[in-house]
C-alpha cells in the first residue's frame, strides 16, 4: 500500500449524472479492465464496484463524475477510478462501511460490498461538501 | 548527450562504409553467440538495426530516449526477448550492442580528432543502448517465469469430471490463497463446460488450512450454490478440522464426507443414480 | 425512455432472457411486468436466464431476489439460470447470497425443476 500511484496514459473523465451514465461508466471501467489484462474474474469485481459506486454518486451523491485511468506502481498495472460528488457528504464514515446499512432504501451493499471488490479503497468526504471514493485494482 | 553536428558525423562515419562495417558486426556477434544462431538471421537482424541506427542520426537524434530512435529501440527489443526465449545469457545478448565499438575501433586510426570525439559520443551511445537492451531482456525473463509459474498452477490443479454431473478436484499440497483462488475459479467452470450439479473437493492430500484458504473454499461452495451447484467436501483431516472449528469459520449446511469414496455416493445419489453391487455379475 | 426485456410464455411457464447490459429502469420495469404477466397469465413458473449478463450488482441481484419473493406470492416458482462463474464469485465477495432464490446451471435444468415442482411428467408431451 506505498509509494505513488502513477499514472500511465491518459485519465478519462464522465459525468453520473444520469441512470443510464451508470451503464457508460461500466462500459468505460470495462474497457480499462481488458486494456489492463485484469483476469476475467477481477474484471467483473471492478466493473460492479465501479456500477455500485457510480450508482452511489447519482442516488447519494446527486450526481458527480467519476476520473478513471491505469496506473502503475513498483512495476504492477492497474485500474484506478475515481467518483466525485459535491452531495450531502457522509456523517458517519464507519457506519456507511457497515455492511447492511443504508440511508437509500437499498441493501447496504454499496459501498461496503465495493470495498470488498476491489485492492485499494480510500474514501474522502465532507458533510455538505461531498465525497470522493478511489479505488485501484490491480492486474495479478 | 550527442549533440546534432555529431550526429550528422556520426552518420557520415557509419554510413561510408556501411556494407563492411555491418558485415564485420554480423561476424563477430556471430562469433561471439558461438553459432548458435544461423547467420541469415542475424545479418538480418542486424543490419536492418544498422540501418534504422543511421537513419536516426541522419535525422539528428540525441540520446537514447530520442523520439529519432524509436525505430532502433523497438528493434532492440525485439532482439533482447528473442534472445531471451532463445536462452541465450544477459552477457551474450549485450554483446551485440557493444561489438559494434570495436569493429568501429580500426577505422579511427586514419580518423581526425572530430571523428575520435564522434566515436566516443557514440561509444557512450551504445553502452545506453546496451543497457536498455539488458532492461528489455530481463522484462522478458519475468515474463517467462511468470507465465511458467503459472502453467505449474494449472498443471498441479485438475478438474475431472468423474461421472456424468459430477466433477471433482483432488487437492494435493499446501495451499496458498493464490492456488486456492485459481483452483475455484477452474472448479467454478467445469460446473458450466461440463454441466455438472455435483462438485466434490477432496482436501485429503492437503496437510493445512489457514483463514483464507478456508474462507475462499467457502465463497466456493457459496459461488457453486448461486450457480445452481453443490458442493461436497471431502478428506478433511482430524487437524483442518480443528483447524476451522478453532478459527470459527462457519462451514454451515455444507455437505462434508469423510473419503472421496463416500463424497461421491453422496453426489451420484443427489443426480438420481445409485450404485448397487450384483453378486456374480461383472462389467 | 429506456429499453424493456421482453417477457415471453412458453406454456406456464414465463421465460425472461436478459440480453442487454441492464439500466436500473429496465430492471425495474423488468420486475413490473413479470408481476403483471404472471397475474394475467396464470404462469406457474418463471426463468430469468442471465447467461449473457456480465455483471451483476446489488441492484440488479435484489430485482432477482424480490421478484422470487413476488412470484411465490403469486404461486409462480422463478429460477434463475445461467450464472457465470466470474459474477457467482462476484456476488459473493460483495455479500449478496440471493437467499431463497433458485438457482439452476442452464435452461433446460431450470425448466426440469420447474416442471419438478409443479408435478408434470418430465419429457414434454409431443
């Protein structure tokens, strides 16, 4: 978990503004995935983290971006994908990673369950400022 | 770094006598690889890397990471992994970058000044190239060991299928959360390319457990249930069970038999067949 | 306006074959209409076949569950079959277990337990 991320190519920005950007975030995390040559199964976990996150920044969020690109570090490739909002913010950081629980009707899995999918998780967030969650994953 | 004049001169001096000077490369890196490559290939080889050399300093290119110099840093490495997978030695694949010092060498004799000052500009040339040549080389060697550590995985880790519907995977050895991880996924696919309802996993051969191991057997059997499969484990040994009970892993409502003899009656049972002995009859 | 997953009757049973990547919308619209279709067809059974689905997130497995919940509420049992390994291992590891749902490795295995529970013989009558 150290040292710097570096970025290796360019960083692709799109807007969660609307449900069906979910689906084209997806897409574009997918594609990173295959470029990166993650195995089939670490593709999938990316790519539902990434529809987990992308859903939490429209639901939650009330919309935001998400920044994705690879990036390298000591010589591994990975993913890295970045979801931005400027939402309400989370009060309670280690309850919204409880599993179970939620604010948003849903089962609790969103953030929590992501966490799980992915090899680095950080999530940044301010109350009524907004929150930022990045996740990496890397090629095995 | 060489700076443009110098590049122009270095041209004009490999380019004079082009055709011998390769010719006298091709035959001491020939010399030096003891044959073990034919010379078609290499002449090849070389002189197409002479030739795209040339042309990058005609257009003026500086140091190693010159954008001039793509065209001989991608033949460069094309060179270093062949001879990578060739198994020729680090030593041996630099060697083809520095002979070109010294067949460039005589010539200097009856040189100017400014020639001796282009050669050493470019004597410090080669010796990047030849390290980026090491760079490349060992990047491939990672590569192939990689590639073959993993090929060990999939050999030391069958999936067979050993009735109609029903699949097994003998697991034999300590297991590492990365074998375990790999065995599932190939078990989790032989469930679909055979369409097999029964799985069974038989630990005997495997003398521990610890959490993660245990815990990805588990997201396993869960993952073959979402799937429309069962699992059964068998073989578990009188210490992984301690083992598991000790690290409080919940094993559940999984199936669990004590042989593999056993974990299969149980499967063939489950897919409707039955095996009954008849006396005096023999197929 | 977003697409629909077409619902289709095969006897009693209801076949849904998802062969697009699933808005939210679609997948809620998809849980309307199977309730619907079961009322008004009177259907025993329902498959929902995702063997073409790539992934399957929390949203879209929970339409799986509460469409079983639904269905057996309205006496139709639902299987889903088809499941790739890769989303199986993916569910697991993001916690969804889909309890109380069934499951089956293909089509034809989902339609023999349908056909299992509601006590028809098991070849199709010719």
């Amino acid at each position: 978990m150290t040292g710097t991320l570096v970025p290796e190519g360019g960083t692709t920005r799109q807007p969660i503004e609307r449900n069906d950007d979910v689906v084209r975030v997806r897409h574009l995390v997918r594609a990173l995935a295959l470029q990166c040559r993650l195995s089939l199964v670490d593709q999938t976990k990316l790519v539902t983290a990434a529809s987990e996150l992308a859903r939490n920044t429209l639901v939650y969020g009330g919309g935001g971006s998400v920044s994705a690109g690879l990036v390298t570090r000591g010589g591994r490739t990975g993913v890295a994908a970045s979801f931005e909002d400027s939402g309400p913010g989370i009060p309670d950081i280690d309850l919204a990673l409880t599993d179970g629980w939620t604010s948003g009707g849903g089962l609790g899995l969103g953030l929590s369950g992501a966490r799980r999918l992915v090899d680095e998780f950080h999530l940044e967030t301010e109350v009524g400022r907004g929150t930022t969650v990045s996740v990496v994953k890397w090629a095995r | 770094m060489v700076g443009p004049d110098f590049s122009e001169r270095l041209a004009n001096l490999l380019s004079a006598d082009g055709g011998r000077l390769a010719e006298a490369w091709v035959e001491r890196v020939s010399t030096s690889l003891r044959n073990r490559m034919s010379t078609v290939e290499l002449d090849r080889e070389l002189r197409e890397l002479y030739d795209a050399l040339v042309e990058a300093l005609r257009r003026g290119a500086g140091g190693v990471h010159d954008e001039n110099f793509s065209e001989v840093r991608a033949l460069l490495t094309e060179i270093s992994r062949n001879r990578a997978r060739q198994g020729f030695t680090p030593g041996e694949t630099a060697v083809s970058v520095f002979a070109l010092k010294e067949v460039l060498e005589p010539g200097l004799t009856s040189g100017s000044s400014a020639d001796i000052g282009a050669y050493l500009r470019l004597s410090r040339l080669l010796d990047e190239f030849g390290l980026f040549t090491m760079e490349a080389y060992s990047q491939t060697r990672e590569e192939i060991i990689s590639a073959q550590a993993e090929q060990l995985l999939e050999l030391s880790t069958p999936v067979v299928k050993i009735w109609d519907g029903v699949i097994a995977v003998p697991l034999v050895g300590t297991l590492d959360s990365a074998r375990t991880q790999v065995v599932m996924e190939k078990l989790l696919q032989a469930l679909v390319d055979t369409g097999s309802e029964q799985a069974i996993i038989d630990i005997t051969g495997v003398p521990a457990v610890d959490t993660q191991v245990a815990q990805h057997l588990l997201k396993t059997i869960v993952a073959a249930r979402l799937m429309g499969a069962e699992c059964t484990v068998s073989g578990i040994r009188p210490q992984i069970a301690q083992t598991i009970v000790a690290l409080g892993i919940e094993f559940g409502d999984i199936v669990t038999k004590a042989s593999l003899a056993d974990a299969l009656r149980h499967a063939l049972g489950r897919t409707g067949a039955s095996v009954v002995a008849k006396a005096g009859e023999r197929r | 306006m977003s697409e629909r997953v077409p619902v289709l009757r095969i006897g009693d049973v209801l076949l849904v074959s998802i062969q697009m990547d699933l808005e939210d919308q679609t997948v809620m619209d998809l849980q309307e209409d199977l309730a619907e279709r079961i009322v008004a067809t009177g259907a025993r059974g329902v498959v929902i076949d995702i063997t073409a689905v790539e992934i399957v997130d929390s949203f879209v497995g929970r339409m799986l569950a509460t469409t079983a919940s639904i269905s057996r509420m309205l006496d139709a049992e639902t299987v889903v079959v088809g499941m790739r390994p890769a989303v199986a291992i993916t569910l697991v590891e993001l916690g969804l277990s889909l309890g109380g749902v069934r499951t089956a490795l293909d089509l034809e295995k989902g339609l023999a337990i349908l056909r299992r529970r509601s006590g028809l013989p098991d070849a199709d009558p010719a």
